[in-house]
C-alpha cells in the first residue's frame, strides 16, 4: 500500500515537474490552435466584431479602410456601460484618432454570445447588401468567430 502511495507520489511530482518545464509550449500550441487568420483580400466591408474595450479592433479595421481593403466598417456592439452601445464608444474613439466618421457604420444589437451576434451580422450583411467580410476581433477569439 505505501509502495502505491509512494509510486503515485513520484507520477505526480513528475506530471507537475514537465507541466512546469512545458507549460510555456503548451499555452503556445494551445493559443495557436485558438488563432485562425489570413491577410486581409478586398471585400465590401471590415466587420468590427464587439468585445474589445481597448480599442485594438476599431482601429485596426479603420486602417484596412484607409489601405481600402473595403470602402467601410460595420461596427457591432451591444448597450452596455451607462447605457451606451459599445459602437458608438468604438467609433467616437476611431474619431478621436484621427479616421473620419464617414468609414464607420454603427450596427448596435442586443446579442450575448458570439453565435448570437453571428446570426444578427448575418441579417445586418443581407440588408446591406455585403457579401464578402474581413473579419476584424482578437486573434484568440477568430477560429470561434469565424
């Protein structure tokens, strides 16, 4: 019994001792796995996929504007912080740093999931007319996103 106890002692200092070495490797691989993407190709707009208070996402869709990959940007957010829709916080920052209002179409919505604002980006696109999308949002969210 001791001999079974000490003996899964050691597997488990051991399993701990490689998850340690390791771990820098595995959150790599599983961060990739997370990652999808490929260099943007000209479509009729960029879509700013909501979720990101640092502004990363609005900006980097108003760029592919400017380097007219598409001629304008859906901007998608539900309300949220005192009442505001997240597009109108992302598109008053893409402003503030300089893109004109012009690129920016504000598309609140009311979605809680990814799935949720999936299918409300579909019917918005339909309504729109947009058939092809670069897809803008944070790299370890665009194989769900996607």
């Amino acid at each position: 019994m001791k001999r079974a106890i000490r003996l899964t002692g050691v597997a488990a200092l051991g399993l701990a001792l490689a998850c340690a070495v390791f771990f820098p490797h595995i959150l790599a691989a599983l961060g990739s796995f997370l990652e999808k993407s490929e260099p943007p190709r000209p479509a009729d707009a960029v879509y700013v996929a909501a979720g990101d208070p640092s502004g990363n996402r609005i900006l980097t869709a108003a760029q592919l504007v400017r380097q007219q990959y598409a001629p304008e940007v859906i901007v998608a957010g539900p309300e949220g912080v005192y009442g505001f829709y997240e597009c109108d916080l992302a598109i008053s920052f893409a402003e503030r740093a300089g893109y004109p209002k012009s690129y920016f179409i504000r598309f609140p919505n009311h979605a809680l999931s990814t799935r949720e604002e999936a299918s409300a980006a579909a019917a918005e696109f339909h309504q729109l007319g947009v058939k092809r999308v670069i897809l803008v949002t944070s790299d370890y969210h665009t194989r769900r996103a996607g």
